[in-house]
C-alpha cells in the first residue's frame, strides 16, 4: 500500500511542478520554474523530516510526501538539462546563478523547513 502512496504523491507532485513550470513560463532566459520547484521542494522535504523525524520509513504519509510529492515536484534532472543549455549558449552568469541559486538556496530551504517540521512535530496537539 505504501508504494501507491508513493505514486499518488508523484503524479501529484508532478502535476504542481508542470503547473509552476507553466506559471513562471512567461520570465524567458532563465529557468525560474525549475528553480522555484527546487526550492519549495526542498522547504516541503524538511518540513516533512522535521515532522516525521521518528517514523520516516513507517508512515504512508511520510511516504506520500517525501520521496512521493518531493520526487515528483522537484527537477534535478531538469535543472541539469537547462544548466547545460545555458552553458551550450555560453550564457555563464545565468548557468552559474542557476547552479548557485539551486545548491545554495535548497540546502537552506531544505534546513528552514526542517526546523519549521521539528517544531511542529513538538507542538502538543
């Protein structure tokens, strides 16, 4: 059951990036999209192992969230492509605001949403 979870989470993951990528689709020269679902992926995926700290590996919705939703919405692989094409266009400041952006800002996302997760698991209910 937890692997249907786990698509369910993709396809909805997924369908947010496309939806963020058609949003931002307007900003031409620069990937804005890819990098926006970077980010509040990796603000969603510390959120979730902030909450889930304890039952990451045991709960469906640990495993909708995290590698499900997180897995489909953020773009690794599309940022890669689109790094390269800005590379190919010999466009350096862009590829390297893209690489910087991406690395820098998604590991603080990714650690702002971890404690934001921490503290609400904290939370009595």
């Amino acid at each position: 059951m937890t692997w249907l979870w786990v698509a369910l989470g993709g396809a909805m993951g997924s369908m947010g990036r496309h939806g963020i990528g058609l949003w931002l689709a307007r900003h031409e020269g620069f990937p804005w999209g890819t990098l926006a679902a970077n980010i509040g992926g990796s603000f969603i995926i510390g959120i979730g192992s902030g909450l889930f700290i304890d039952e990451q590996r045991k709960s469906t919705s640990a495993s909708f969230l995290m590698p499900g939703f997180c897995g489909g919405f953020t773009t690794f692989s599309a940022f890669s492509l689109q790094t390269v094409g800005l590379m190919r266009e010999q466009a350096w400041l862009k590829a390297g605001a893209n690489i910087g952006g991406s690395v820098l800002l998604c590991l603080l996302f990714t650690g702002l949403g971890w404690m934001l997760g921490n503290a609400l698991r904290r939370t009595p209910s």
